[in-house]
C-alpha cells in the first residue's frame, strides 16, 4: 500500500496505484510545495524489547503548550504555537515561521497506559510506552454434578 521509494512521484514510468496520491496533490496545491505540513509532525517509534519508544520532533514549543491525551485506546500528542501579538504590526517582506496546531494520534491498544511516561528535552519530545503484559489463562478443574 505504501511507496518505498524515498523520492518524490515524478516517475511516471511506474504506475502504481496509490489511493491517497489526490489527497497528496490537493495538500501540495492548497499548501505550497515548500511548506511542511502544519498538521504533524515527525516521529520515530522503536522497540526497545518490553516498551516502545516514541521520539516526536517538537522544536520551538515550550513544555506547556504540548498536551497528551489518552481516550479509548488512542494517544493523541498535540502542541499548540501561537503568534507573538508583538509582531502583529511588524512590515514583513517575508514570513516563514508557522502558527497553528499540530497534532497526531496512535493507537494504544497493546500498552499498559498507566505507566507511560515523558520527556521534552531540546525540542524532542519522548514518551515510554509499556507493553501491557499478557497473562496466561487460569487453567481450572470442574467438577462435574
């Protein structure tokens, strides 16, 4: 389902189908080629054998401004960057420095969610997450009647 070319989709001599290619498109024309998206962010999951561990790129955003929210099996990291009012009345010639919210949401099913844990360090923020430990049936003896 996902392309693992690491390039963009300008090799036309290919022709995969790929269902959220328009959703893509309409992202590019609506937001500029040059612009990231200013709905996520960047993040790197790995296994560190009885957890997980989620690095998410959250550069710029102070401790306060970063909720985590955990409902129904769904974690949902969201920072908010607000506009300094101070340079509302500035003359920009050029402005590149976003506002808005970002978010992104993960499914939690397989994590013991009473012990996850975090960090913000340097614009990364980390979050331990438990696998939940799997116990083995009860095997018991009935008796018949």
């Amino acid at each position: 389902m996902f392309e693992l070319i690491p390039f963009d989709r300008r090799n036309h001599r290919v022709s995969v189908y790929d269902p959220f290619r328009a959703f893509d498109e309409m992202e590019r024309a609506f937001f500029g080629t040059q612009q990231p998206s200013v709905l996520s962010f960047r993040t790197d999951v790995s296994d560190t054998g009885d957890a997980y561990k989620l690095e998410a790129e959250l550069p710029g955003f102070k401790k306060e401004d970063i909720k985590i929210d955990i409902e129904n099996d769904c974690l949902t990291i969201s920072a908010e960057r607000k506009e300094n009012k101070d340079e509302e009345n500035r003359n920009f010639i050029k402005r590149e420095r976003y506002y808005g919210s970002y978010s992104r949401s993960f499914d939690v099913s397989g994590i013991d969610v009473d012990q996850i844990s975090a960090a913000y360090t340097d614009g990364v923020l980390t979050l331990q997450l438990p696998k939940k430990v799997e116990k083995a049936p009860e095997a018991r003896r009935l008796e018949i009647q």
